[in-house]
C-alpha cells in the first residue's frame, strides 16, 4: 500500500497554489499560459548563453532584460493565478485585458527604451499613465500570488512616500509628487526594476529552472531512495531518511513546500508507523525541508541576492554557508536519533546480513575514499586534456562525457527502473548498491555545474546555463537509450522524453512567476527607501530601540525578521531586511568596538527569514506537513520550532565568531579545528535542549552541556577575557601592516570623526585586501597603498597623523563602514602573545566527558534495580 492517492493529489494542488498558480484551465487560456511559460524560458536560456555575443544577434542589455522578464511574470501571474480561489478553473474576460495590459506595463521600459533613454527624468504623460497602472498592478498580482500581507506593505511604503511631511519629525522627509514617484519606481533602475529583479533576471530564473529539471528528470526521486536504501534500516531510520533526501533535495530547490511535499508524502506516515507520532513527524519534515533554503548552492535564491548586496563572488557566498548548512543537517540528523533513542524507536526493517563494527567502518571508509578518488580522477582527467588539448579541449571533454554518460545509462538499464514511492505498510529495504548505480548519470549535470564553478570559475548564471544544457539533453536521451539497451521500442520513449524536457521548462517558468512579482514588489518597497531616505534614519531609530547594545539589535533584528516572514516569501523578507538591517547592523557594531563582516548580517536576516516559514501561526511548510500527518498544525510548528532552535542559534554565533562562516580559517590544521569543534557544538546543544544526552538528563547536566558548547562555539569569547584580539599599532606603520597581511587578510583601524548627525564617532573597521600579482621592484610602501587601493581606500598623510582620503563607491570597503575624510587613530594588528583558541575546546571535552560518565554510572545503577 502506497500513500493515499486522494491525499497526494490534495497536496500537489497545494504546491501548484503556492508555487505555479491555482488556475487549472485547459483551451486558449491553458495553450497560452504553457507557450508564455516556454517562451520564457527559452527567452532566459538565451540571455544567460553566450551565443548572442557570438553571433551578434538578440543582445539585451541588463535594464532591457529585467523589463522583458517583469512583462512576461506580470503577464503569466494574471493568467496563472485567479482573483479568488471559486475561480481556479476559469478565466474571467477581465483577466485577460488585465494580463494583456500588466504585461505592456511591466515590459514599458523594454518597449520604449530608447525614447526613455534620450528624456531621462523627463516623464510624459504617457511614461505616468503607465507607470501609475503598472504599480497597482504589480501590488493586485501580489496579492494573488504572494498574499495580502506583502501587498499591505507595499502600500503602506508608497503611502509613507506621500505622507513624509505630515508624519513625526524622527520618519519624517520632503515628500514627493506622483511623476517622482512613477520615474523612481518604473523609469529607473531604483525601484522596481532594481536589484533584486536584476538578480532573479541573471541568476534566480536558471537556477531554478534547473531545479525543476531535475525533479522532471526523477533525480529527486533517485536521492529519495538512495536515502531510504542507506539509512531506512537505521533505529529512526525514516527520519533519518526525511533530514538526508530533504537536504539533498535542498541543493537546487527554492521552495520549502514543494520539499516537504515531494519527500514527506512518504516518510512522514513511515515516522508515524516507526513510534515518532504525528507531531514529531511533521515537525522533522519541516525542519528538515525548510532548512533545505539555507543549503547551497541555491539557498532559495538569496545566494544570488547577496552576490549584488555583498559585493563577493557566488563562490565565496557558498564557502561561506557551506559549514552552518552542514551542521544544521548534522544536529537536525542527531536529534532525530535522539528522539528515537527517548521513544525506543527500534529499525522498522531488516539491515540484511549483521555487520560488524569494523566492517560498517570499513564500508564506509571504502565509500567515501572510491568517492573522493573519483572526484581526483575527474579533476586531473579534466586539467590533463585541457594542459595538452587546449583549445580542442572542450571538444574531447565533451566526448568524454557523452561516453560515460552512455555507459551509465547501459548500467542503469541492467536493473529495474527505481519505484517513485514507498510502500508504508510494509517497507522493503532496497540494497545499496544497485540503488546507487541505477542513476549514477544523474549526477553529470551536477558535476558540470560544480566543475564550470570551481574550476573554470565561470558565473553562476553560464555554470547554470551549461548545466542546464545537459539536463534537456538527458531527459530527452535518457528514456529512448534505456529502453534501447533493454531492446524496447524506442520511438514511445523518445517522445516522452521530449514531452517531459518540455514539461519540464514549462514548470520551471512557473515555478518562477512568484518569485519574479516577489522581486519586483520589493523593489518598490527598497525604491520607496532609497527615495525618501529612510535608510538613513534606520541607524538611530535601532541605536534608540537597542540602547547601543549589539545583542539587543540582533535580537530586534531577528524578531522584525519573523515578524515580516508571517507575510512574505523569504526572498522579499530578504531584500527589505538586507536594504533596511545589514548596514546598521555593521555600523553599530563598529561602533561598538565589534568588526562584523557585512556577509554574517546577510546571513542573519536570511536564516531568520526562513525561519517564519516553520513559525506558527502562518508557516506553509508546517501547513503541508499537518496535512500529511492528520495533526494539528499548530503543534506541529511547536515541536518544529523546538527543532529549529539549533539553527537560529547559528545566525548569533557567526555574527561575534565568524570563523563559522570560515572567514579567518586559513590553515587546513585551523579548518579541521574549527569544522571539529562547532560539529561538537552543535550536537551537544541539540543534546542539551532536547535533555537526553546517553539518557534524560538533568537540569544541571543540560545546563553543563550548553556551557560546554558554548565552549566550542565562541572560544573566542573565553579567550577574549585573558587576551586582547588586537594590538594597536601606530598610523606611520598602515602601509607596512597592509604589505604584510596574506592574500585576503584583514586589515583592522579604529578611525575616528563626525557623522551627518554632527556627533563624534569612534568606529573599529575592517577590510580584506587582495594579494597582488606582481610586486617586483615596489617597496614595501608602495605594496601597501596598492592592496589597500584595490580594497577601496586610500590615505593621506599629515606629518604622524593618517586620514581616510576616499573610499571607492561600491567596494568592500563601502560596505565595511569606512568613513571618507575620518582620522586613522591606530592600525590594529593580531596580538601576538594570544593563544590559539582552540584551547578552550578542551575544558569543553572535560565537561561533556564528566556528563557522559555521570550518565554512564546513572545508566548501570538503573540497570541493576531492573
């Protein structure tokens, strides 16, 4: 018995509502809503490829793209996502001239580019009629497709843009008129067609049509049951299953639902029947799922947000989330196990033939090692033909390629094709191995996403263009080879391999359309912030509600976060809280002596963020998993709050120790250290906040064990009471300090000077300066100024005094809070006599030993009383 058919297709109608649109409609109206889909698509294909710079043809430049990209999301939305529910299976006449007239606004920009461009600033009356309808429109669709809550906001931002001379003096500005707000807002690039529409338009859009590719594909299925087949006999095994599949899953999908839905249809009723009970089952799915938008390199788009917001590399923004993704699965995996351990939840099915304990180690070592030799000989295949094939090399690689691809497929077809579900009644483990080769060819596109990435260190939106590429190829190869292997007819299977890469890119854009109108309302609201300097109020409206505490603000910062979630996708919750928060955030802490890297804010709001969606009362993704288990919503987010608490721990730690976002790692030895110690840290807190550790423990023994991983996750916190982090310098050595550091080191000042308010600041600023290429013939001065130059800064010299002469617009340094024309007081450099901080992660062992032990003696005395 498989899950209950009517439940499945209850849910299916629930994440086609929350992420494609409600309307089900077949005719003209469903012919033009799957060709607009497609075209879409293939309009953002041709945008990220580099064909039309080859063939000089259909070049669109970034301003262009973005309206194209709104016309069409206005368009779709109106056609994908009916006024009121009653009309899911209809489309009314009005919302066509509505979708018609939505999608002309949105592209205005595109349509009319070059008249706009030679009258900037000037708008006509035209320019106003249509920006003024574009706006309203915009606000009717995201109340279809996003809720009313982000639509009230979007209001009340518009309406604060009119209002700002009749409001109190601290929120108060000039105002502006109607054809202000409309040139702003849809003849610019400072409103609605701003960042974040830039971002979905250059990245977003690809990533998560690759997303879906994958899951048409049945990859996702494949991780499915390469989960249940490693680790469903395991004492809790289906949730175990649940958190693995769920990040996994994670990787490339944007939507907490859909996650939930795809694997918990299966593992949530498999929890139930193994002892966890409704409410921990749909609470571990959700934790696991939700957790899915934190895991790279997606991250449920805010990865290619914080590339634009930040200023760094997408390869950076991943090494930087990749360790508190990891050891959020890790303690969400050990909890788990934790739970079953307190319910006596014993293995649901059979591991097959014992091992023992040097033979699992055994498996696994062997694993593990095949998979990194592997990953060895793919890399030096690679750079070995491209060092002796050069520019022919794409071509042999791509042969290469072709024929393992071929040769995985002749293996796959050996066996069975995977089932799509699981049986619940009566769960059958399948053998590893087999399960692990029958779709090993999935895991191409994978690696020509990671190798374009890491090695050719191409952008995220080519990488995911050529990954792409190979997923339209796989589908509509992968069926006809099998079956030709298996000597079936080819002909029906060819063209459900076409039928499915269509579907696939179809789905893609729809899955895009909220996401796309999220951005583009956001815009309006960070427009309606940049026009009326609101931004610029922020700072000593938190300094007054914080009182200059850095915990009070992040604590403010974390509930305004969960507060705007109740309401709004995690993305749009993500630009407000960047545009309004980050710099704040940074500025108060650097003047509070406290040097937080711009990317750890970025982080923080965005966990918390994503935390909304498990938060009752509104989270969807607990919504979805209630409606699987039978249970109570609300309880269910309860029990998956109280799951959660080890990620939203995270986002506080990486603010004061950093070196959880490996910002400051730059040793293996150090790495190890620090992947060992908050892997510990992470477990033991999880320990302590569930109160079983070996057994139940007591309120002491939980409150050693949050003391002890507190130890591991802010050693510095310890070590800062015995040393000082910094050491003063004079300002006569800045140029030598910068000469010395290593290639991305630190560069830490305490500057001092006047704010717009007129006060005198003090500020502890930092910024990381590039290694240069070539440094023959320069002196040691002259390194200095140029690592510095390239970071942004530049200084003048007074006799023994130093200044901030300029700081380049747009550089780390900008956003590192550093002050044009403000005195250097002192360069601060590493204090040479701290320890190491890793020190403090042995009084951390001694305690968690001495609980371990005490548990131990409990254990046995219990033992002998029974």
């Amino acid at each position: 018995m498989v899950a209950d058919a009517k439940k499945i297709a209850e849910l299916e109608k629930l994440v086609a509502e929350v992420d494609r649109g409600g309307r089900k409609v077949g005719g003209i109206t469903g012919g033009v809503l799957a060709i607009g889909a497609l075209l879409w698509s293939f309009f953002q294909l041709w945008f990220a490829s580099p064909i039309p710079f080859s063939v000089n043809l259909g070049i669109f430049n970034d301003t262009e793209a973005r309206a194209i990209h709104l016309g069409l999301a206005m368009f779709l939305g109106y056609l994908a996502y009916p006024m009121f529910k009653s009309q899911s299976n209809k489309m009314p006449i009005y919302d066509w001239v509505l979708a018609v007239i939505a999608g002309f606004c949105g592209a205005y920009l595109f349509l009319f580019y070059q008249e706009l461009s030679l009258r900037p600033g000037i708008p006509t009356t035209l320019d106003v009629v249509t920006g003024s309808i574009g706006i309203v429109l915009l606000l009717e669709i995201t109340r279809r497709s996003l809720g009313l809550p982000m639509t009230i906001l979007g209001i009340v931002f518009l309406a604060y843009v009119f209002l700002g001379p009749y409001l109190p003096e601290v929120v108060s500005h000039r105002g502006a008129s109607l054809e202000r707000l409309v040139s702003h807002m849809w003849l610019t690039t400072e409103g609605t067609y701003g960042v974040a529409l830039g971002v979905s338009v250059s990245y977003i859009f690809i990533f998560v049509l690759l997303g879906s590719l994958l899951d048409r594909c049945g990859a996702g299925n494949y991780m499915m049951q390469v989960s249940f087949a490693m680790l469903g006999h395991l004492r809790g095994g289906p949730a175990k299953v649940a958190v693995v599949s769920s990040g996994v899953n994670g990787l490339v999908s944007a939507s907490s639902v859909a996650n939930v839905v795809t694997g918990g249809i299966f593992t949530i009723p498999l929890m139930k029947k193994s002892g966890y009970g409704g409410i921990r089952a749909g609470a571990i799915e959700t934790a696991s799922s939700v957790n899915g938008q934190i895991m790279p390199p997606v991250m449920g788009a805010a990865a290619f947000l914080m590339i634009e917001y930040v200023g760094i590399p997408y390869t950076e923004i991943i090494r930087h989330a990749i360790l508190p993704a990891a050891i959020s699965y890790i303690a969400l995996f050990y909890i788990v196990h934790l739970e079953a351990l307190k319910l006596g939840i014993e293995p649901m099915m059979s591991a097959g033939q014992p091992k023992t304990a040097i033979q699992k180690l055994a498996g696994w070592g062997m694993g593990i090692s095949g998979t990194l030799l592997v990953m060895a000989g793919f890399y030096y295949i690679g750079t070995g033909v491209q060092a002796v094939a050069g520019e022919s090399a794409i071509w042999i690689l791509l042969a290469l390629l072709l024929v393992l691809y071929v040769f995985l497929l002749k293996v796959s077809a050996k066996y069975p094709d995977l089932p799509t579900d699981i049986n619940i009644t009566n769960p059958i483990k399948p053998e590893i191995w087999p399960t692990v080769r029958s779709g090993l060819y999935f895991l191409i596109p994978i690696g020509i996403l990671v190798w374009c990435l890491s090695v050719e260190m191409l952008s995220a939106g080519l990488s995911a263009f050529y990954s792409v590429l190979a997923l339209l190829f796989l589908l509509i190869t992968q069926r006809p080879l099998i079956a030709f292997f298996r000597g079936q007819t080819v002909a029906p299977e060819a063209k459900r391999g076409f039928t499915e890469a269509i579907q696939g890119l179809e789905e893609g854009a729809r899955n895009m359309i909220g996401i796309a109108i999220a951005c583009g309302t956001a815009g309006l609201i960070v427009g309606a912030i940049t026009l009326t300097g609101l931004g610029l109020r922020m700072t000593a409206f938190v300094e007054l509600v914080s009182m200059g505490n850095v915990l009070v603000m992040l604590f403010f910062t974390a509930a305004v976060c969960l507060i705007l979630g109740l309401g709004m996708p995690t993305t749009a919750n993500y630009i407000l809280m960047a545009t309004l928060m980050a710099p704040v955030v940074v500025e108060l802490g650097a003047q509070s002596g406290l040097i937080i890297p711009l990317i750890a804010v970025h982080f923080f709001v965005f966990y918390f963020g994503i935390m909304a969606d498990i938060t009752p009362p509104v989270g969807l993704a607990t919504f979805a998993a209630a409606a699987i288990s039978g249970e109570d919503p609300i309880k269910t987010g309860l029990q998956g709050v109280t799951y959660a608490l080890r990620t939203a721990v995270l986002p506080f730690i990486f603010v004061f120790n950093p070196m959880l976002l490996l910002i400051g790692v730059d040793t293996w030895p150090h790495l190890i250290a620090v992947v060992v110690g908050v892997t510990i840290a992470s477990m033991v807190f999880a320990a302590a906040t569930l109160r079983w550790f070996r057994t139940k423990c007591t309120w002491l023994e939980a409150l050693i064990l949050l003391i002890a991983s507190f130890m591991f996750f802010r050693p510095d916190w310890y070590m800062n009471r015995m040393y000082d982090e910094y050491v003063p310098r004079p300002v006569t050595e800045l140029y030598s300090v910068a000469a010395k550091l290593p290639e991305g080191g630190r560069f830490v000042a305490e500057i001092q000077g006047m704010n717009l308010e007129g006060d005198e600041l003090t500020k502890l600023v930092a910024v990381n300066v590039p290694a240069l290429e070539k440094t023959e013939g320069m002196s040691e001065e002259q390194i200095g100024r140029e690592r510095l130059r390239q970071a942004g800064l530049t200084f003048m010299g007074f006799g023994g005094t130093m200044q901030v002469a300029n700081v380049r617009f747009g550089t780390q340094a900008a956003r590192a809070s550093w002050e044009q024309g403000w005195d250097v007081v002192d360069v601060m450099v590493p204090n040479p006599d701290r320890p190491t901080e890793t020190l403090i992660f042995i009084p951390g062992l001694l305690l968690i030993a001495g609980v371990w032990m005490v548990q131990g003696r409990r254990m046995r005395r219990q033992e002998k009383l029974a």
